[in-house]
C-alpha cells in the first residue's frame, strides 16, 4: 500500500491531464445527471417569466460574446423558448457589438421551431453603441435610439413595437449580461428612475456583484453563469427537453461536476499519500 503511495506521489502529470480529459469527455460521449437545487433567485427569474400574461412583449438585451457564450447561451435559449411557449412577444437588442452574430441565428432558430412570426411576435432592433448613453436613450425613447430594426424595417412599421416607446413599457426587462455595459449599468442607469422589473442572466464572476441587486429588490431575479443556466432549464424543462433539444447548460453542468469531483479525489489522495509516506519515512 505505502509503495503504491509512493508511486502515486511520483505520478507523471501527464496522467493526471489524461485523466482529467477523460472525466470530460465521458459525460459528453454518455451523459449522466447530478442532482441539484434551484437556487431562490433563478427561481424568481423563472416565477417572473411564468407571471407575465400571454400576448405581452418582454425587452431582452442581449449582451454577450464568444468568451462568455458558453455560460450565457444555455440561458438564453430556454429563456426564448419559455417566452415563446408562453405566448409572450420578444423584443431584442444588444449593446455589445459581438452579439448580434451569436443572437440571430439562436433566435431565428427558436422561432422558427416555436411557430413564431418575424415583426409580430419577436423583433431584432440590432446593436447601439454607446454603452450607459445607449442605456439612457432605451429608457426614454426606443423608436429614436433604434429608427429601424436590425433588417432596415422602420420600427413604425413593425406591428409588434406599436405602442412602446420606452424601457418601462414592458412589463419585463430581461438582460443577459456578460459585463460591462449590462445588468449594473442598467439598474443604475434607469431601474430606479422608471421602476422597471429587471432580471438579469450573468456571468458566474459577476454574480456576486448583481446579489445585492437582486436583494434591494431592483432585479426580480438573477441567474449565475452556468449553475444558473443549467438550473434555469431544469424548471423550463421539468420532464426533460423537447425532441432535438438539447440542455447545453445541464450537460455543461455536469461535466464541471465531474471534473470537480476528479480533482478533489487528486487533492485527498495526494494528502493521505504525503501524510502516510512521511510517517514511514520519519
């Protein structure tokens, strides 16, 4: 036993990477589940989506980039599809100027699979420089900060922006943030000035950050990089995806949980091999 400790002390680390590839790699090839809790803000994020009546139009600025996609999409994605069979209308935007080629392909997708017409029951407005400034102008006037949509179509003649002018039009306003500017910005900017019900989807590191947000009761709810995506479907998604759905955020999920649980059992038995050969030795 003290000799196999020994050997695993002098372990090549190129096991160890193995190793660790090998821990991911077999929950893509054969997915397995952890069980885990829903955390009280996702659930408020997903108990606000729930309460919005059917036929209402939700603002969603989509606010992210290749770097943060693998965290946020997931998100997004179960988000559009539970306002879409919710029969709630969707409005997007985006400040970042990444995002539009990571938010038109998903949206068309999820609508085009929920049976949802373009300029009647979601929108693109496209991407506004400008950072607060850009904040600042949504919250006072939408047709003047956006004069077409992300297509060249005049927002005037597009049936589902008739009767929205500003930020506190919608009953909603979802933000799927990956920083700056995003879900802070917006709240200081514009929450207070016009009570405008925010929840935000974030990145894991700025989750802390947006807590006391969420606690001051200026966002209704808040998800948290990927366990909160992958929380965040497991309430969309109760009985398991739809066909050709996939859960990137589940799948994701437990591949951390995995890698996770690896690299613990690295760290226990490196210590009781270091402990036990040293008492030997001594």
């Amino acid at each position: 036993m003290l000799r196999l400790l020994q050997r695993f002390q002098a372990l090549d680390r190129r096991w160890v990477f193995l190793g660790m590839a090998i821990s991911i790699l077999v929950p893509l090839l054969y997915p397995v589940s952890f069980s885990f809790k829903v955390d009280e803000r996702v659930r408020s994020l997903y108990d606000a989506v729930e309460e919005l009546p059917a036929g209402s139009t939700v603002l969603v600025s989509a606010d992210f980039d290749p770097a943060s996609r693998p965290e946020l999409e997931p998100f997004f994605r179960a988000n559009l599809d539970h306002l879409f069979r919710k029969d709630v209308k969707v409005v997007v935007l985006s400040l970042w100027e990444y995002a539009p080629p990571l938010v038109v392909p998903i949206l068309d997708e999820i609508a085009t699979r929920d049976h949802k017409e373009y300029g009647k029951d979601y929108v693109f407005l496209g991407y506004k420089p400008g950072k607060e400034l850009a904040i600042k102008a949504i919250g006072e006037n939408i047709p003047k900060t956006f004069p077409t949509d992300s297509r060249g179509t005049p927002i005037g003649q597009i049936p589902i922006m008739q009767g929205f002018k500003q930020a506190r039009d919608f009953p909603l306003l979802i933000n799927v943030s990956a920083g700056f500017p995003g879900t802070r910005e917006y709240v200081l900017q514009i929450q207070g000035q016009y009570d405008l019900r925010i929840a935000s989807a974030c990145t894991a590191v700025s989750a802390p950050d947006y807590i006391p947000f969420y606690k001051a009761g200026q966002l209704v709810g808040l998800s948290g990089g990927m366990p909160g995506s992958a929380q965040y479907e497991k309430l969309v998604y109760p009985e398991g995806p739809p066909a050709g759905v996939r859960l990137l955020g589940m799948q994701a999920i437990n591949v951390l949980n995995l890698g996770h649980l690896y690299i613990i059992g690295l760290i226990v038995l490196g210590n009781l091999a270091f402990f036990l050969t040293r008492r030997v030795e001594t």
